[in-house]
C-alpha cells in the first residue's frame, strides 16, 4: 500500500469515525435532555434541593457568587 493510499484510507476512516461518533453524541444529548425533563427526575431533583438546605441552612440563591466567581475567565483553569 503506498503512502497516498494509507493516508487517504486514515483520512476516510477518521471523517467516518468523526461523523458517526457526533450522531452518537447527539443521540446520547437527546436522551440526557428528555430524562432530565422527566417530571420524576425533577420532583427528585427538587427533594434533594430541599433536603440540602435543611441541611445547610441555605437555600440555593442564598449563595450565588460562588457560581459567579467560577464563571469568570481569568480563573478557569481550563479556559481554552
């Protein structure tokens, strides 16, 4: 097999790969979403809300600029 054969057949098989491996990636967001959606998901969502802030003491919006501190640039790490 030549080299222009190898890397074309590399080529193929990686714009194949890419392609099915974005429709997989999709497929599994569409589900993670409808789940998340579920009206059980969220009731079990909002019982465990609540039972942290009886825990706590706090409630979630009691607390938001640790989040608004995380979303700042300069300070992610992984900013890219």
């Amino acid at each position: 097999m030549s080299k222009i054969t190898m890397a074309a057949a590399a080529a193929a098989g990686y714009v194949l790969g890419a392609r099915a491996g974005r429709e997989r990636y999709d497929e599994i967001v569409q589900k993670a979403e409808k789940a998340w959606s579920n009206p059980k998901v969220q009731k079990g969502k909002r019982r465990a809300q609540e039972k942290a802030e009886e825990k706590t003491g706090k409630t979630s919006s009691d607390d938001t600029s640790s989040v608004q501190d995380l979303d700042s640039p300069q300070d992610n790490q992984f900013n890219v």
